[in-house]
C-alpha cells in the first residue's frame, strides 16, 4: 500500500472508509487523485479474523456510547453503526435494494417531506454502477419499479423467506428473493456464499460483496492510502478553507494536511466531527451557518411479526432476508406518507433472545421455553421510511470518549405518520404471517439503519451541501455519505449511499477537469 | 423452581463439530477461551456478588445444569473491562454506576417485601420481585434508574448475550453453532444437513 507522509498535502484526506468513503476513495483515485482514507477502526481480514461467534464479532461495530434520547430513543452499535474499513457493509445484512423513483421527488410527486436535488435517471444508472461493482444476486424479473439487471443470479430461497413467499401469495401481494450482495457463483477471490447465515457478524468466506471486499482493494490498487485505527478529531480550516485533518493513531495526534476533506463517517460521526471542529471563524461548527449540521436524522422503523411455524424452519442458515416484498412501497393506497419494505428473517440467538427480552420482558424458564422455539419460528420485518424532522438531531454532550472529544448526543421522537405506518405495518406482516401458518404471533419494536444529519439540497438555507456534496459554507469541504439523504425511503439504505458516493466522485473529477481550482483540485 | 424445560435436541452439542470444517481456527480459540478462562470476580464486590449471582439465576434458572454457564463472571467482565454496546440512554448512568445502583435497588425492593436482601429470598419470590419490577410496581427508591429498562436493556439483554452466545445456550436449542467454512446446503423446510441437529423432538406437531 503507497503511504503518505502527514505534511504531504494530498489530494483528498477522506474521513471514513464505508459505503460513502470507500466507494470515493476508489473512483478518485483511479481518477488519479492522490488519496488518503481515515478509518477509526480496523482493517480485518476476515477469512483470518472472523469468528463464527455473536458475542465475538461485536467488534465489528461502533460499541462506544452515543448519548440517546428523546421520546423514541435510537440504539446504536450492531443496530446501524460499524467501526472497520469498509464500514457497516462489513456487518450488513446484504439486501440490495433501490429506491423508488418518485422518492427522489417525494414533494413535488407524492406531496410530503422534500425533494432531493438529484433526478432519478441519473440515481439509478449509479445503482446500475455499483451493482455491477458489487455483484448483486437479484432475480431476472423484480416486480417493482423500472426494470434492472442484477449481475448475478438469485439465490435459492431459504426456509424462512418461503413463508413470506406463501404468505404473500396468500395475501395476493407480489413478493420477490431478495437481491443480495453475496455473490451466488465464484467472482475473483469470493467464492459463492455458503449459507452459513453469519452475515451480520461479518462474513468469514468473502462472498459478502462488501465495501471491504470491493472498493476497497481498488482503492488501494489505484494508488489510495488505507490509514486504519485511525480516529479523526478535527477539520482545521485557515481562510475560509480547510487545511486537513487532525487524527489519533498509535496513541497520538497527528495532522494530515490535505487540499480537499470529505466527511464520510456516517450520520452520528460526520455531523460530531463537524461540530466539534467549530472555531473562531465558525462557530456553530463547519459548514453550520444555516444551523442543518445533524439536523433531520431519520432511521428505518424496523418492526417485526414473529410467529411459531408447524415444520422446522431452521432460520440460521442463508443469509437472514432471502425474501422481500415491496408492496407498500409502490401502493399509495394507505393512511401514511412514504413506503416500507419488508422482509424474511433470520435472526442468530442471542439476536432473538435479546429482541424477547427487551420487547416482551420475558424471562425465567418462560424464555429458554420460549427460545427451545427457535427452529420453528419465522418472522417479517419492516424497512420502514420515517419523515425528515429537524428536531431529530445529533449534537455534542457535555461528556468526552477517550480520546478526549465529546460524545455525539442524539434525539429521537417519531412523529404520528411514523405511527400510522407502524401500525398498518404490523397489521399486515401479523396477517400475512398468519396466513402462511403461523401462530403465536408476536410483535416487537425496533429501529434500524441511519440517514440524514447533514443532508444536501438546493438551498443553503436548509441544507448543508449542494448535490455534488460540497459544503454551501466552505468550498473544498465535503461530504459523502448516508447523512446526505433528504429522506430515508422504505428500504435499506446501503445501494442509496454508495449509488450518491458514486455519482459524486463523478462530479468531483468533472469539477475538477473543468479547473476550478477553488473547487476540487485541478 | 423446578419446573424442567422441554428439550426438543436432546444430545445434540455443537462442540462434537471442533474438529470438522464446521469450525475454524479464529472459532476454536474464542470458544477455547470462553471454555476454560473463566475469569474471576473484578468488578463487582463480596457484598455484590450473590446478588449478581441470584440475579442471573432468576433471569436464567439452570438448575437442570450440572455444569451451568458462568453468567456472573462474564457480565462482571464485560463491566470490568467496560465494553459498551454503543449506545447510553439519556436517562441511565454509565453501566458500572447503572448495575450497583439497581443491585442495591433490588435489595431494597427485597427488603421492603420482607426479606433481608434478594439474593436471599426464594427463587419463586425472586421472579415475582423481578415481575414486579418490569411492571413498575415499585416500592423502594430507585434513585433515578428507570428500573424496567434497567432489568430488561443491561440485564436481560447481557445475560441471554452470554447465555445464547455459549455452546450450551446454542446446543439447547437446536442451532447448528459455529459455521465456516462449511455452512449448509439443506435450506428446505423440515431439511437438515448431516452436521445440523436432527430432526426435533417436539411435543405437539411436527
């Protein structure tokens, strides 16, 4: 790997290495930027360091504490927030979903939350784009939206997704195997995936088309630095500008200068980063005059039906949502704004027990009884949109981390069509799980998934970027990650990222071709 | 309490699977650890120490095990070493400071229903007390912890972390355990691999 020395001023100092950073690190250095990108944990080597052990592999995840309240406090860690290079696509459970278009225009077209300044076409060829580069595993005909063309075949349907394939059928909705980034044939050095349902505690056989086993390697074959366990603090900036980055790394500070500095850690990480770097010429933070930094946080509603099956379900094995259905996301027949997505489930032990503990306060001979239940359950969970509120927000706390940096504080209150949609949802997943045989049915609460927190837009009053993710305040600032997103959509969030991070390393090297050199380098 | 739970894989144990490719190297040494260093009581005193203990027998009664799993020392583990799950509460105190406090709640919860402390009362009593707890029907001062959440989110949470995640939790159940690099071919319903638990015992279908 090329390694540059910290006062060499680079190109682009990329602070996060996931699903935003990962992917621009790649394209700009193919590109041909000179490229160093900041990641505050590891680099794994999976088929070495990987576990087949839940308690283990929580070191995949961001397990310092966020600071959580408001009237629907958020959980962080294994829920939404990884801590490696290649980010949380390292612990993600591959579902490979796009958008609905009219989403991108959810004001003018659907009438709630705003618009993104980006149109559909020019989303969906970047879906296309880093679909191929991830191998998705799709079906030859998906039933939503504009036709697509995954690269590789479909899986076989695990246990677990044919009962949301019966109940679907029953209920006279579509449903569709899941488009999955684990590859179903031997690409490079991935071999086909194995079924071993591991996939949220990080794969140990590198099927999982993760940013780590995708971008990353290009990345670094273009000639980008990879600098891990590395923790930024702080964006310096001098004359309206920033200057680079101040880092911890093998118990010191240290300060890469850089001529442009993209934020890509992420929802709670890049609005406490540009937060804790304000000063005397900003001082409400970086890139903060119209006060949006770490405002409109949104999650996914993540509620789930679980019920008890008569045959063995055996839901560990595969990857945990082999089925989906999109039905409410294109039917605008319902009682709520915005859409949800559902899936199969197949959640590993301690997963599932920790979800009857904390939902249903079981315990005693009650939960080993009910956990005995294991290999015959099977369950739907939502992916369900939340509206943008700018009272949903990320700010600092009082308290420092290790390093010394204020903790992130977050507040979280769901809004009554959060309600609605929750509501209708769990209504029909109980339906449709009844209706493919189960019993027992038992619902839980949850959210998953981050979005928005520093989202782009059209005017510098209510946003904090423009749509090619440069920062309205500070012009060699920018920011590429899933805290851009206006809105969350009914799905889960990994595609959208990486499809804008692609896009906007496309605008970068056009920005940069044009010479404007107060923009990106030329 | 001596009520016996129903189990539908009787015999079957995923560590049979140490020496096949069901297991890999990176498997084989955490689970060697867990297996054989125990560690000892760091974080929690003398004086705390039955009360975590009585604690996690009510949370999870093993008392079917010869040779139940050390839940204790490893929640007292995870506090000494100060391992977090990325996310506090607004409203809860650091877990160190959030486990004494409701260890002491529960002794006056334990006091104010008759008893010298809670590690003292009977097993059924502890459940009701714990009951009890989950469903606010409070009667001693919790001093600001929200006691449900305390019970069910850094309690219950950590033990069945501990409880599912070892090979006894996972054998009990019926969970095929560690797997890679060989996963699993059978993802039929009612299908099971030769290196899965075969078909359960159930009481009523299948």
């Amino acid at each position: 790997m090329r390694q540059f020395p910290d006062r060499e001023e680079v190109d682009f100092a990329i602070v996060g290495a996931g699903c935003g950073g990962g992917v621009l690190a790649a394209k700009l250095a193919e590109a041909g930027f000179s490229v160093v990108a900041f990641d505050a944990g590891p680099f794994w080597r999976p088929l070495s360091d990987f576990a087949s052990d839940e308690r283990e592999q929580e070191k995949l995840y961001w397990l310092d504490p966020r600071i959580s309240g408001g009237d629907d406090p958020l959980e962080f860690g294994q829920n939404n927030s990884g801590r490696a290079v290649g980010g949380s696509s390292v612990h993600f459970q591959m579902v490979a979903l796009r958008f609905r278009p009219d989403w991108f225009a959810a004001r003018s077209r659907l009438g709630y939350a705003v618009d993104w300044p980006v149109d559909w076409r020019t989303m969906w060829r970047y879906y296309d784009e880093v679909e191929r580069a991830c191998a998705i595993s799709g079906p030859a005909n998906y039933p939503w939206g504009p036709k697509r063309r995954y690269p590789y075949r479909a899986h076989e349907v695990n246990a677990a997704g044919q009962v949301l394939a019966r109940g679907a059928e029953a209920m006279g909705v579509p449903w569709a195997p899941t488009p999955l980034a684990t590859v179903s044939a031997p690409r490079g050095k991935s071999p086909p995936c194995v079924y071993r349902g591991m996939c949220k505690i990080g794969c140990s056989t590198n099927a999982k088309q993760s940013v780590l086993i995708t971008y990353i390697p290009r990345a670094l074959d273009a000639g980008a630095e990879i600098r891990d366990s590395a923790m930024v603090g702080r964006i310096e900036t001098e004359n309206g500008r920033a200057t680079g980055v101040e880092y911890h790394r093998d118990g010191q500070w240290r300060f890469q200068r850089a001529r442009n500095v993209v934020c890509a850690g992420y929802s709670i990480e890049t609005p406490r980063l540009l937060l804790n770097s304000a000063n005397g010429a900003h001082p409400h933070g970086l890139a903060n005059s119209s006060g949006t930094v770490g405002r409109y946080l949104m999650a996914h509603l993540n509620d789930a039906v679980w019920g008890v099956m008569d045959e063995e379900i055996r839901w560990y094995k595969g990857p945990p949502s082999m089925a989906c259905c999109e039905h409410w996301n294109y039917t605008d027949d319902k009682d709520f704004d915005g859409g949800y997505s559902f899936m199969s489930q197949g959640p590993l032990p301690t997963d599932f027990a920790r979800t009857l503990v904390t939902n249903e306060g079981v315990f005693g001979h009650d939960l080993r009884r009910q956990m005995t239940l294991y290999n015959r359950m099977a369950g739907l969970k939502m992916v369900g949109e939340t509206m943008p509120q700018a009272s949903n927000r990320v700010t600092l706390a009082e308290e420092r981390d290790d390093f010394g940096l204020p903790r992130a504080r977050v507040a979280f209150s769901h809004c009554d069509n959060d309600r609605r949609m929750q509501r209708h949802a769990r209504d029909f997943m109980g339906r449709m799980l009844k209706a493919a045989g189960g019993r027992d049915l038992l619902e839980t609460g949850a959210t998953a998934h981050l979005m928005g927190g520093c989202r782009m837009g059209d005017d510098p009053e209510t946003s904090v970027t423009d749509s090619d993710g440069r920062t309205w305040d500070i012009p060699n600032l920018w920011i590429c990650d899933g805290s851009l997103m206006p809105t969350a959509g009914g799905v889960n969030p990994s595609m959208t990222i990486m499809a804008n991070a692609a896009r906007i390393a496309d605008r970068i090297g056009a920005l940069a071709a044009q010479h404007e050199p107060e923009r990106a380098h030329g | 309490m001596s009520e016996t739970v129903h189990r539908p894989y009787p015999g079957w144990n995923v560590l049979e699977k140490w020496d096949s490719p069901s297991f890999n190297d990176a498997t084989r040494e955490v689970l060697r650890k867990r297996l054989q260093e125990v560690p000892a009581r760091r974080f929690f005193t003398a004086g705390e120490w039955p009360a975590v203990e009585a604690l996690c027998d009510t949370v999870l009664p093993q008392d079917d095990r010869a040779d139940p799993v050390p839940l204790a020392n490893w929640i007292d583990a995870t506090l000494h070493e100060g391992r977090g799950n990325g996310t506090r509460r607004a409203d809860m105190p650091a877990p160190p400071e959030a486990w004494r406090l409701g260890l002491a709640a529960l002794d006056a919860e334990a006091r104010a229903r008759g008893a010298a402390d809670f590690a003292l009362l009977g097993a059924d009593a502890r459940a009701a007390l714990l009951r009890d707890v989950d469903a606010g029907r409070l009667r001693a001062d919790w001093q600001g912890l929200p006691a449900r959440r305390f019970l069910r989110n850094l309690v219950m949470a950590e033990v069945v972390a501990i409880y599912y995640s070892h090979p006894a939790g996972q054998s009990e159940i019926g969970f095929g355990g560690p797997a890679s690099p060989r996963g699993y071919v059978r993802l039929q319903p009612g299908r099971a691999d030769p290196w899965e638990a075969p078909p359960g015992a159930w009481e009523d279908t299948p």
